[in-house]
C-alpha cells in the first residue's frame, strides 16, 4: 500500500511539474538604450522555451499574432516607426490553422524607436498579448504587462 501511495504521490507531482513549466514557456526582458539626444530604442526580447514556437506581428490566419501596446505618456513624444521584429523567421503550412504561418523558435527580438520630450527621465508602460504552440498544443492568449525606464543620461 505504501508503494503505491508513493507512487501515486511521485506521478502527481511529476505532472504539476509539467504544467508548472508549460504555463508560461516565453520569458520576456525589456531594456532600452539611448540612440540620440532624448531617442531611445526600446529593446524588447523573448525567450522562447525549447519545442515552442511564437506567433510572428503578422503570423497568417488562425493564432494570435504577437501585439504591443504602449500606454499613453505625457513625457513621452511619440513612437517612430514601426515595431521591428528580428530573428530567424519560420513559415509552414499548419494543418490545423489551414494556412502558411510566420513564427519564432529559440528567441525573437521586437524593437522600437521612442522619442522623449524632456531630458528627464520617464517609464515607457506598456503590455504585449501573444499565443505559443508546440506540435501537440497551443496555450491561450496571453497579455503580459511591461514598463521600461527611458533614463536620462
């Protein structure tokens, strides 16, 4: 009795393991790096677990392409541009989707131009929704919350 008790308790930790690690495979970082006199590049870069893959801004017909949102600043001038997204793009035909989709394995870096009005320092606020599968599943949507110092230097 004892045995499987223990062995009951071991498959279910085993299995709240896995769920741990997949509920969240893409881990995200923010930095932001003066260019010029009060323009910045925000640097943002996701980390993507092994065996997943991210949906591409424009990822073709089906999943959530990944989306950024800024929050409205009044020390903030304006956003330049538009978002660039930089790695190893893949393109395949996914039968479930019925459509050719862009995706990012391994890790994507997104970036953006961002001026400020004054020399001082300011948060640039934000939130970036996005969807990851795998070749058994996919995880819903997610909107994950950001905020990056633009500081003065």
């Amino acid at each position: 009795m004892k045995k499987i008790s223990l062995t009951l308790l071991l498959a279910i930790g085993c299995i709240a393991g896995t769920f741990a690690q997949i509920s969240d495979p893409v881990k995200w970082s923010y930095v932001a790096k003066k260019t010029a006199d009060k323009t910045y590049e925000v640097v943002i870069t996701a980390s993507i677990g092994a065996g997943w893959h991210l949906y591409a801004q424009e990822s073709g017909e089906g999943p959530v392409p990944t989306t950024f949102k800024f929050t409205k600043n009044p020390l903030v001038g304006g956003i330049s541009g538009k978002l660039k997204e930089k790695g190893k793009m893949l393109k395949e035909y996914d039968p479930n989707f019925k459509s050719v989709l862009k995706f990012y394995s391994n890790q994507v870096v997104f970036s953006q131009t961002v001026k400020v009005k004054t020399g001082a320092a300011t948060v640039l606020k934000g939130s970036v929704e996005y969807m990851v599968c795998n070749d058994h599943q996919c995880l819903p949507p997610k909107e994950v919350s950001f905020s990056v110092n633009l500081a003065a230097k």
